[in-house]
C-alpha cells in the first residue's frame, strides 16, 4: 500500500492527539527522511537526547516506530523509520473495544483496554491493570483474546541485546485510545527504563528502542499469555478481517437477502484463522472451508446463543454454496480437489470488496455528477476504451450532456482519455480518442479526497478541544461555570463528539478503499 501525503498528514494529527507535539515532531522528521540514527533525528528535531530518547521508547511501544539494527554495518547502529498505517489504525481503537465488548463481553473488554493502552504489554502489567480480575480469571481471558487472534505475541528481532528485551510501561499519553477517559500512569518499568536511557550510550539498540516483529501463526497457535518474557500487542488486521465481513454480509443481504448474508457470514468465519494467517502452504484451499466444518461452526456457534437464518443441514449449505459457486456475482469458489475434506468453499474475498469499492465511487459520482456520471461511469467500467459516439450511443445520452459530463470527470480525474493516432503527425482526423477507467487510479485519487475531508475535520475537533479549554479556563472547574456559560460548554462538547463520529464514518469508508 502506497502512502500518501495525506494519509502522512493524518497519522501526524493522531499521532499528536495521543502522543503530543513532540512525537508528532519525530514522527514528522522521520516521514521526511526515513530511516534515520538517533543523532540525525535529534538534528532535525532540535529535541534534547534524553527526551528524544524517551519519546521514540513510547513510540516504538505502541507500535509506531520500527527500529532495525543492521548487524553488517559498521557501529551496528540503530535506524528508525515511521509506519503511517499503524498510525492511522489507532483511530479505529474504540471500535476495536466496542467490537471485544460485543463479542467477548466486559472482562475481556477491559483486558483489551489494557493491552491497547500499554501498546505492548506483559502478563504482570495486564494483573496491574486488571486488579479486579483474578489471576486465573485474568489468564482465560487473555488467552480468548489471543485464541480469537485480536492480540498478538511480539517477538524480538536476533539483533536486539538482553537488555532490551525488558518490556517498560509507556509515558502517560495526551489521551487514551481505547476509552478517551483513562491515562497511562508511570510505572517502576517506565523509571528504570528512563534512568537506562539517561545513562546509555550513543547505541540506541541498548536502551529498548529496536522494534520487534509480530509472531507467526504457527507459533501462537498453543501459547498463552503467562509464557515468560512474552510481550503482547494489539492485532488490527483480526479487527479489520472482521469488519470487512460485516460489510460483505450486508453486501450480500442487499442483494440476496438475510439467509445467504447468514451464510456468507458463518463461511467468512470458518476460513478465517487460516486467512489471518501471515504465509500459508495450503494454496486456495487456505481460504477455504467443507460443509461439515461449516455445520460444526453452526453447532458451536448455537451453544454461544449466536442465531443464523439459514438452515444448516448437509443438503442445505451444498445447494446454497454451489448456487453461489454458479452465480454471475462470483462470491463463492467451489473447489473440487479439497483433499481429504472432499469439495470446498472458497468466499472471493477480494472479488466482494471489489463490489464494495464499486457501489461507494459510484454513489461519491451520483452525488457529484448526478446519475449521468454514475451511468457513464459505470459503461466505461463494463467496457473501456470506447469511443465518443459509442458513448453517446450506449449511455443512451445526447451529446451535449455527455461530453461535458465525462470532460468534467476527466477534471475529476475519474476516468481517463487515451489517444491513439494513426500517423505519425498526431492529427486530430487521424486519431482515435478513447475513453477508459483506471480502477487503481480512482480508488488512490478517493482515497486521498476521504482522506482530506478527515483531516479537515481531525483540524476542527483540535480548534473545538481547545475552545472547551480556553472556555472553562486554566485551572478553572466546569461546576463554577454559570448555567448559561454550562449550556454553551456543553454544546462545544456536542461539536467535539460530532466531529469524532464523522471521522468514524470517514475512517470506515477509508478501510474498504484501502483494502
């Protein structure tokens, strides 16, 4: 995935809403030239070492950082570079939570606000965090949360030291992520770990700043959260799986209705440990699941009180998955050489978000262009590089209307006009001009618009925090506020919450066309 300057403008306005100035200051001078030493970054950042070195220590716990030590190079030294997508999935926390609530219920909800607050997270600092859970009760909690993958074990690079690989507690952020209420506190960890930092050397590999790298599948698959010296982070991809089944279910009830959304569900479920799996061996049939495993799912799946609106007998399931299989949508792929499973079922995952894709551009077209654009867009996606008249003639529009719908989508840079002369000269009577899509250019120039209006808003909801500020005063308490002074701070704080759930809404158009 390609980053933009958007998307870097973005992640640079969370990364300060979380974190404060002086990371979004790093994290700025690390997206204008990555991969850069500790000395370069205090250059460019004009921060005090042992600041900058406490700074990159949180950034690397939550994720944001990746430091890497090239153990060929002379000095061995440590270079960090900025990662604007974990920066960005931090908008998504509170539905991460909302989502584990739902799911797991409120122990499990509170286990996952720890581990989101630390960032990276050991099992004594989740009994720290969780004192009202028992020790036991703490552990089948955590290791739900890892059985159903939304976290997961960090593993240290070869190249770090012993000294650090001890896990520090993070410095108490601007906000929390998860719950916007709580605030990390400093712990005995964070203290040593600064006191290090101040009397460490110029190698930054030996204060804890080296990134580690997420574990794989096969080797989580029969660990738990109490394994000594294990640390532990969230892992969005598992979040960001489930809410694009989601989407894919209410794609497939619109257009089926809610007993085949039901059945796409329950299918999506069944392939997905396998899908979330980082490399796999297994080819198509990693994405693929049998009938039986898909009624023993069901069985499981009613005795957690989980309702489905389709019948889940043998007969059933194979009609309904081999319709799907047959169908001009292509959601389903049925795979006969299933080994000993017999045929399987594979959900055309990215064929779905494809569609997904597709419906929101040409409902953004519709609102800009009116349906003209949406039906001129759509003949050019079902048949490119036609001609003019051709156009016309199949969007069944006349002349004048069209040219100026389709030159103001070329402004748009929407669709795309090719030129194909037929001497060498370039004459206009002599060329042909051809109008097409670039599907890959379209969903980048979306993208970046959605992108600019969550900045946009990202800016107003920081003006409308610091209006509640300066309104209640430095030290001032909102109780002595007058009742007409109440009125108007809670209508700033009915703005502030408006504008989060618009960069919501945005942040969930962001996920599909990025996908």
């Amino acid at each position: 995935e390609k980053i933009t300057r958007k998307m870097n403008r973005v992640a640079l306005l969370l990364v300060s809403q979380h974190l404060g100035d002086e990371a979004s200051a790093i994290c700025g001078a690390l997206i204008k030239r990555p991969q850069r030493t500790l000395k370069e970054i205090q250059e460019d950042t004009k921060l005090l070492l042992p600041q900058l070195r406490n700074c990159l220590l949180v950034l690397v716990q939550h994720n944001l950082v990746n430091g890497t030590v090239d153990s060929a190079s002379r000095g061995k030294e440590c270079r960090y570079s900025f990662d604007a997508t974990k920066a960005i999935q931090r908008i998504r926390f509170p539905k991460f939570v909302a989502h584990v609530r739902a799911l797991l219920g409120e122990k499990a909800e509170k286990v996952f606000e720890a581990v989101v607050d630390h960032g990276r997270v050991t099992f004594s600092q989740l009994r720290a965090s969780c004192p009202q859970l028992s020790d036991d009760s703490l552990k089948e909690t955590a290791d739900q949360l890892l059985r159903e993958k939304y976290i997961i074990r960090v593993i240290a690079s070869p190249n770090r030291s012993t000294a650090a690989e001890m896990p520090v507690q993070p410095a108490p952020s601007k906000q929390s992520s998860s719950t916007k209420k709580r605030k990390a506190d400093d712990t005995d960890g964070q203290k040593g770990a600064s006191s290090k930092l101040r009397r460490g050397d110029g190698d930054s590999s030996r204060a804890g700043l080296v990134n580690e790298e997420p574990a794989s599948e096969e080797s989580v698959a029969y660990e738990s959260v109490t394994i000594p010296g294990s640390v532990w982070c969230v892992n969005a991809i598992a979040f960001e799986w489930d809410f694009r089944a989601l989407a894919i279910a209410q794609l497939m009830a619109d257009r089926y209705g809610q007993a085949t959304a039901s059945l796409m569900k329950v299918l999506l479920k069944a392939v997905r440990n396998r899908a979330l799996q980082p490399s796999s061996s297994h080819g198509n049939r990693a994405y693929a699941a049998s009938v039986d495993t898909l009624i023993s799912l069901h069985k499981l799946s009613a005795q957690e009180g989980q309702e489905t609106h389709v019948a889940m007998t043998w007969e059933a399931l194979s009609e309904a998955l081999s319709a799907l299989s047959q169908d001009s949508f292509h959601s389903v792929q049925k795979i006969h050489d299933g080994g000993p499973d017999g045929v399987l079922y594979r959900p055309q995952v990215a064929e779905l978000i494809t569609h997904l894709q597709r419906q929101l551009v040409e409902h953004m077209i519709e609102k800009r262009f009116t349906l003209k654009g949406r039906r001129l867009f759509r003949l050019l996606m079902d048949r490119p590089m036609l001609e003019s008249k051709t156009v016309w003639d199949l969007a069944m529009l006349p002349k004048k209307d069209a040219n100026e719908t389709l030159c103001s989508m070329l402004r748009a840079r929407l669709v795309c006009l090719q030129e194909v002369p037929r001497s060498a000269d370039h004459n206009a009577q002599r060329t042909f001009f051809l109008w097409h899509v670039d599907w890959s250019a379209v969903l980048k120039q979306v993208a970046d618009e959605v992108l600019g209006g969550m900045e946009q808003l990202l800016l107003r909801r920081v003006d409308k925090v610091r209006e509640c500020e300066e309104y209640v005063g430095v030290g001032g308490e909102v109780a002595d506020l007058s009742p007409a002074q109440l009125a108007h701070y809670h209508m700033l704080q009915n703005q502030v919450e408006r504008l989060e759930q618009a960069v919501m809404r945005l942040d969930e158009t962001v996920l599909i066309m990025t996908s």
